[in-house]
C-alpha cells in the first residue's frame, strides 16, 4: 500500500542506497560511468518488455526488482560523476592560477583556510580549468585574512592530490572533500598570491557579505550570547 500510494519512496530510497553503495564500496567508485549507463539502460529496458509481456501477478515482483537495480545504478553513476574529476592538470609543474574564493575564509592559528575555484592558468596560452575546486592554505598575515567570499586572487603554486587512508580503519578525507566537490589541495607562502579584485556582480557575493556584516552589526547593538548564535 505503501509504495504503490507513494511513488517517490520507491525511487528516494534505491537511490540512497546507490549513492551510499558508491561512497563506502571501492568497487562501486572503480566502475566506468559507461558500464553503469549500460547496466541502468538494461535494467530499465528488461523491466519495460517484461511488464508488457508479463501479466501474471505471480512475477510482477520482478518487475520492481528490476526498476529498484536501475534506481540504485542511477545513484551509483551520479555519485561517481561527483567524485570523478578532470584532475589532469596536477600533474603538471608549478603555474600561475587566477581562481576565486568561493567559501568563507577560516583562520587558524598558523594558515587561513578557503576554497578556491580555478578559473584559468595564466601563461601564453590560457587553459581554462573547467570550475575546479582546491582547498587552499594560506599563510596567516593581514593580508589573508581580509579575503572574502568572492574575492578573485592569482596565485603560483601546484596543487597536489588529497592522500587517501593509509589504514583499513582511517578515514577517507580525499573521498569527503571529493563529495563537496573538491579534488585538490594547495599551500600558499604570502609571496605566492597576490589579490586581483572581487565579483562585485555576483548574488551570491552579495548575499554573503550582507551575511558577514549583520554578524558584525548584532553584537554592537547588544545581541549576544544564544540570541547571537
């Protein structure tokens, strides 16, 4: 009665399954995006010919088990077109990037932490880095910690790759930056960057800094304690 008034649980949870199939089961990321596709067309097509041909109540379970494997393949592929990312360009030798901070800066005691998006390389010919996003360290100055959402900085440097577990048991810091759509790392010394602009433009900027300066304002105004968080 469920799942025959309820057509969104028979497709939410086959699809958590897939994406937690893909997140916690190295063979389900190692498989090509290809086969999946191929598997969830199979799978869909099989359930479709024997729901035609299949009038029988005693098999139509097959039916279901079909669309709920085509459901989790679904999620399965998804995830790994999350995880996968062109990172061809770690490969190569130290370059001059132009990315911009797409998350809001946190200091530390020693680095300031963001996320940058790559924009572009700059050299004779310019590469575009298709949005790519690294976690970047920078050394903590007066400097780097007025970076803020939006800010547009060039920096030389190369990113490296996330390590994954080096234990059975650690865990995996490459696959949950990965799931927040970050595939490498960089460290910044304070000559290595240098602050270009900011995308004044942008909602999301906008939106941010009206953020940051209301938490300013709320406790000069005597908005403190658990009223302020």
């Amino acid at each position: 009665m469920i799942w025959s008034s309820r057509p969104f649980v028979r497709i939410f949870f086959p699809l958590v399954a897939g994406i937690f199939l893909a997140y916690w089961f190295p063979f389900f990321r190692e498989s090509g995006s290809l086969w999946l596709l191929i598997l969830t067309g199979v799978l869909s097509f099989t359930a479709y010919l024997l729901y035609r041909k299949n009038r029988s109540w005693k098999w139509r379970w097959l039916n279901g088990m079909l669309f709920i494997l085509a459901v989790m393949s679904v999620g399965v592929f998804l995830t790994n077109m999350k995880l996968e990312k062109d990172t061809s360009f770690l490969n190569s030798n130290e370059q001059n990037y132009v990315a911009k901070v797409v998350s809001e800066p946190v200091s530390t005691e020693k680095s300031v932490k963001m996320i940058l998006r790559l924009e572009r390389t700059v050299s004779e010919d310019t590469i575009r880095i298709n949005g790519t996003r690294v976690m970047a360290f920078l050394h903590r100055d007066s400097l780097s910690r007025k970076l803020q959402y939006g800010d547009i900085i060039v920096f030389k440097g190369k990113p490296v790759a996330p390590e994954g577990p080096k234990n059975p048991e650690e865990f995996d810091y490459a696959a949950f930056l990965a799931l927040n759509d970050v595939h490498a790392m960089v460290f910044l010394r304070q000559d290595d960057w240098n602050l270009l602009g900011s995308d004044e433009g942008s909602i999301y900027v906008l939106s941010a800094r009206t953020r940051n300066y209301l938490w300013r304002a709320l406790p000069e105004i005597g908005v403190t304690g658990k009223n302020y968080t």
